[in-house]
C-alpha cells in the first residue's frame, strides 16, 4: 500500500505525527529566515542571550526573563511576518502599507522598551550588590 504524499497543510495529513513534523519543519524555515534576513532579530538574540547569562551569573529568576525574551522575539518574528506579506501584496510604495509596517515595527520598539526597564529593574539590585557599589 503506497503512503499518500504529505499535505500542504500539517493539519489536514491524515497521519497526524507527519503533520505534526512538517509544522515544525515550516516552523524552524521561518527561524532560519529571520535569522537570514533581519538583522535586528539576530541583534534581539544576541541581546537575550546577555539578559539570560547575566540573569544567571546575578541569579536573577530566569521565568520573567524567558518570558520578556519570548515577547520580544516572538512580537519580531510577527512583524517580520507582516513585512513579507505586505512587501507581498503591496510590492509597490501605498501610505497604508507603509502605515502597517511602522505600526508593527512600532509594537516590537514598545515591548523591547519596556522589557529593557524591567530588566533593568530586575538586574541593578543584584548586579550593584554583586559589584560592591551598595
């Protein structure tokens, strides 16, 4: 008995583990385009790797630190997804367009805003006890 070919929607393969899988394959593409493509993903990595090494180092809980990294690079992968599906349907320069992608480069500026206070706020206590300056 031949085994169907996969579908092009994980959801609708009848053998649900190979659904499953592809979900994660488009998923992990996704990552690699982001990180490909947009240098301020790559920055925004390379910035939570610090909170999360520093977090470590001060022994700051790691939960609201995972969580503000999640935020953040959660809410530039959407807006990199906005921008591709605009750069999509609007190849051409349209104010609206330009509006769409400024709101969502706007959303991601925002959060990583007020997740750096709060990372300030949780990591100035321990790191000026740490450093002696206190």
């Amino acid at each position: 008995m031949p085994v169907p070919s996969p579908s092009p929607k994980p959801s609708t393969d009848p053998l649900p583990l190979r659904g499953l899988k592809a979900s994660f394959t488009y998923a992990w593409a996704g990552l690699r385009f982001a990180w490909k493509s947009q240098r301020n993903f790559r920055l925004e990595v390379y910035i939570a790797a610090l909170a999360l090494g520093l977090a470590l180092w001060l022994e700051v809980s790691l939960i609201p630190v995972l969580f503000l990294v999640a935020l953040v690079l959660g809410l530039e992968l959407l807006n990199t997804a906005l921008e591709a599906l605009v750069d999509l349907v609007s190849p051409h320069y349209h104010p609206l367009a330009k509006a769409a992608k400024d709101v969502a480069a706007a959303g991601v500026l925002l959060v990583s805003g007020i997740a750096a206070l709060i990372g300030l706020m949780l990591f100035l206590p321990p790191l000026v006890a740490r450093l002696g300056l206190w």
